[in-house]
C-alpha cells in the first residue's frame, strides 16, 4: 500500500478511507495498534499471515504480542467508504479530528496529522533515506 491521504474523523468516529487502499484492504480488515502511536490497517489475508507467524512463536514470546490482538477490531466499511475507528483505538492513538492515511508497504496506517508531520520530517530527512537505501542495499 502507498501514499498519504488527508481526511476528518467525523463526530461519531469515522473516518473515510481512500479507494486505492480500499481496494487492498478488501471488504473485511483489521485495526489494531502499531509500534508508533498511531492505528495499522490490514487486509483479511495479512492479518491471517500475521495470525500464523504468532501461532508458530512459542507461548512465551506469543504473550508479549497479546495487546496487539486484545486491541484488535475487526472492521467494514459503509457504503460512502467510511470505517467506524473504536474509541479505545482512537484514544491510544490520539485521533481526535485531522486524520493522516499512510500506505505502508503490506498495511496501511491512521495517524493523528500533527504526529504524522513531525514522523514524516524525520524520515523523509536525506541521510535518513540514504540509509534506508542503503540497508536495503539498493
């Protein structure tokens, strides 16, 4: 999943979500918390993969991801493609009105706009983009 959207939570909570991400998460996706303070979307099919990698960890270390599923919501969208953000996500995350949308690679994210300008300055700095590049060894 790629780029940034800008969108409002409304008043009861809801949050539109752009058709290109829409159509990777499919019909029925997750929400749940991410290692940042912000929500991560998935798609029904990334969410079972993730589901498999847990349950092939030993119980010891499958405990230390147990919030990741406690917080979990399993989600659809209405018809104006708008997906209803739980209000305990929403307080973890500290979504209150402008909403950022990020693709993420194999999910997508819902970050609270101020928090996601001062993480996309950070990131989006040169050295910092050499060094992915050359992680990746691209």
């Amino acid at each position: 999943m790629t780029g940034q959207y800008q969108h409002a939570l409304d008043n009861k909570g809801r949050v539109f979500i752009p058709a290109k991400l829409r159509d990777e998460l499919g019909p029925v996706f997750y929400i749940t918390l991410s290692m940042d303070r912000c929500l991560s979307l998935y798609s029904a099919e990334n969410w079972d993969r993730l589901t498999e990698k847990v349950n092939a960890m030993p119980y010891i270390r499958q405990r230390k991801i147990r919030p990741l599923f406690a917080q979990a919501a399993r989600c659809e969208l209405d018809a104006q493609g708008r997906v209803l953000i739980p209000q305990n996500l929403r307080d973890w995350a500290g979504l209150t009105r402008n909403i950022t949308v990020v693709g993420c690679n194999n999910h997508a994210e819902l970050w609270d706009s101020e928090s996601w300008q001062t993480v996309f300055e950070t990131e989006t700095a040169p050295e910092n983009i050499a060094a992915v590049m050359e992680e990746l060894e691209f």
